[in-house]
C-alpha cells in the first residue's frame, strides 16, 4: 500500500516539508518589522495617555491630580509598555539584517519612538542610531586584524631567577607612563572584547548547530521519509528487550483483568470478552512499541547527521577554537586556589567517583534506550569496570605534569582537600 502512494504521489512529502519551511522562513522575516510594529503601538499607548490624562505631559505625579490609586494604575500601564518596548526593540534589533533600515515607515516609528522614551529613559541609545552604531562597531572591529586578536602573551611564563610577577609588574608600571598608553589601552580592550564575543558566539554555535540540525533534520526529513516509505508495519521491535517489555505490559494486564473478576471489581466477563480486551491492548502495546522503534531508529540518523553538522562547525572555525580555548583558560587560571581545588574534587568524584558507577548506569541505559539498542548489562558493567580507571589515570597524570608546574599552591590545596 505504501509503495503505491509512493509510486503514485513521489513528490507529497517534500512538497509538504518546502511549504513549511517557506512559512516559518516567512515568519522568521518579518519578524522585524513585527517587532517594530508592536513597540510603536506601545509608544502610541503611552503618548495617547499623555495627552487624555496628563495634557500632553509625561505620565507623573507633578502634571497631574490623581489620587493614590489612580496614579499607580497609570503608572503601571506606563511600565507595561516600557517593557513591552525595550523587549520589542530588542528583537528587532537581532533581526536588524534582515530588513532594510532606509525605509521610510520604519525610520519614522524608531524616530517616534525615540520621542517617547527619551522622556522616561534618557540613558537609552537613540534607536534610530541602530543602524549607525551597528556599522560602527563593525568598522572599529575590523580595524583589528585577527591575527593581531590571536597574539596573547601566554598565561604562564617560564621560570627564572627571579619570579616573573616582579617583571610583569614593573613592566606594567612603566607602560602607564608611555605617550601611547591611553591607545594601548583602549586597543586591549577592543581586542580582548572581540576576543571574548567572538569565543561565545562559536560556543553558542557549537551547541546549538548540532542539537537544531539533529531535531530538524529528525522531524522533518528522516522520520516522516522513514516512516512512510522504508520502515516495514511488521516490524514492531528492533531489538528483543523491547519484545520483552511488551509481553510482560501485556501479561500484567491480563492479570489485573482476572485479579479485579475474582475480587467482584469488574463485571463477569466471558472468555471471549477477556480475550477481546487483552487483542485490543495488544494492539495499543504493539502500535506504541513501532512508534518508539521508529523513533529510535531516527534518532541514529538524525545523530550522525548532528555529528556532521559538529565537525563542520569545528573544520570551518579554526581561528574561533583559539578564541574559545583562550577564554576557557582565563576561567580556569583566573579562579583562586581553593575553587580549582573543588572544582577538581567535585568532576573526578562524579566521574570516577565511588557513586559515579550509578551515574554512568543510568547514561549508558539512556543512550542505548535513545537509540533502540539492548541494554546489555554485561557490556554496561565492563564499560564502568575500565572507562572511569581510564579517566582517573588521565586525571592523575594531568595533575601530576601540569597542575603542580602551573599552579602548585592549587595542588597543595587539593591534597588538603582531599585528605
């Protein structure tokens, strides 16, 4: 039946996935100019309350003769829609690009809506200026070559005769007096913002990428290409502790049938009714067991296709890892002594603790349940019998070479913590 539609209709399913895509494509365009729409009709609220209640002035106590009450009701609603505005503002700001800003309409309700929250909020930058700032930005980004973002002095240093914080001190001391050192300045700052945007943006895309291509990818190609012209309707279980689960789902409920007939619960029911309940269940069971082998088998799809989508993210962002590695560094070195001791303490207890066998149990049965695969025990216990020996072996290796060379007060603490 189903290679008959196939045959029939080839092109239903991705005619069906293009008009979604082209309407949520349509929506996420204009979302701008929806944005924008909604904060002017806010400001529009504002302003008409302005000249109803207040004869033109701003929404305050000093322009009018309310009581208590009625003042605060207005000054809510006057709230609501500064809120309202700022959230607004902000989404269009994000979507910014995606629209032309020249346009006369839009630049006419930025410009009104300048005019309103000028008079509540006068530390907000002049939205109409978006634009502007934005291009400007950009143009004092650009100024700064990335290899020039790239060159840091290392955070640790090699040792000498004397300790290298007194070197670095002086040195700072006498930069300050530099003609240049106002420049210097502001161009470090620039540098390590760019740095540390740049580091957060490719973090965010690092997860993000794979975890929407893995779920859209799922929803909107495999799964129904999957479920309409590969996967068999015969095929309910696609591995034997699902069978398993099933038929004792099933033997469970013909025993509350016969449990509840004996007890007088239930009406006398025949054999033949018996029966009938226990095939209908069976089919309930059986359809909700192919869902999930559907599911399953999707998923090892729509997981290879996020692992593709991760690694081009990683072969296309080569400059961003330095970025990203560069501020993970600062993290981890800038923290003090006895919060790298815990944090220490606190992975290698959850990894290769005396409770982290639990915790992989419950991530292996996750991952095999997510993929449809057995959950082997045996293969369950070896894994936990050699991964985390592995991780603490690396654990100690890394503190003994690195941690007592780059940070020994850090390494004493953790021996005190730990003992």
């Amino acid at each position: 039946m189903k290679r008959e539609l196939f045959n029939q209709n080839p092109k239903i399913i991705s005619t069906k996935l293009s008009n979604k895509w082209q309407s949520f494509n349509s929506w996420f365009m204009k979302t701008p100019e929806r944005a924008i729409l909604e904060a002017y009709q806010a400001a529009a609220e504002i302003q008409k309350i302005e000249k109803e209640q207040f004869n033109g002035q701003k929404i305050d106590r000093e322009f009018a003769n309310y009581s208590e009450n009625v003042m605060a009701f207005w000054e809510g609603n006057l709230n609501r829609n500064l809120t309202l505005i700022k959230l607004r503002l902000a989404e269009f700001k994000i979507g910014i690009k995606f629209i032309d800003t020249s346009n006369n309409q839009i630049l006419e309700k930025l410009n009104f809506i300048d005019q309103v929250m000028s008079k509540y909020d006068p530390d907000v930058i002049s939205i109409s200026n978006i634009n502007k700032n934005t291009k400007a930005v950009e143009n004092h980004d650009s100024d700064i070559d990335d290899e020039e973002i790239l060159k840091e002095p290392p955070l640790t240093q090699k040792t000498g005769v004397f300790p290298g914080s007194i070197g670095r001190t002086f040195n700072r001391i006498a930069s300050d007096f530099t003609p240049t050192a106002e420049e210097d300045f502001v161009k470090k700052y620039r540098t390590s913002r760019n740095r540390t945007r740049r580091a957060i943006k490719f973090l965010l895309l690092l997860i993000l990428i794979p975890l929407l291509t893995q779920h859209f990818s799922k929803e909107l190609f495999i799964k129904p290409i999957f479920k309409n012209f590969i996967y068999e309707e015969s095929r309910i279980f696609v591995n034997g502790e699902m069978e398993e689960d099933a038929l004792t789902q099933l033997k469970n409920f013909e025993r509350e049938l016969n449990f509840k007939r004996l007890l007088h619960q239930a009406p006398e029911l025949s054999p033949e009714n018996i029966e009938a309940q226990v095939k209908n269940k069976a089919l309930e069971i059986a359809e909700e067991f192919q869902a999930k082998s559907s599911n399953a088998i999707s998923n090892l799809f729509a997981d290879l296709v996020s692992l593709v989508a991760f690694a081009l993210v990683i072969v296309f962002s080569k400059k961003d890892i330095a970025f990203l590695q560069s501020l993970l560094d600062k993290i981890v070195y800038g923290l003090s002594d006895s919060a790298k001791a815990f944090i220490i303490i606190l992975v290698t207890d959850i990894f290769v603790g005396f409770h982290s066998p639990h915790g992989w149990e419950i991530l292996l049965e996750g991952l095999a349940s997510h993929l449809g695969l057995p959950a082997s025990r045996n293969a369950i216990f070896l894994f936990i019998a050699t991964f985390p020996v592995i991780l603490n072996t690396i654990f100690k290796y890394w503190i003994f070479r690195y941690l007592s060379r780059l940070s020994p007060s850090a390494l004493a603490t953790l021996k005190e913590m730990d003992e």
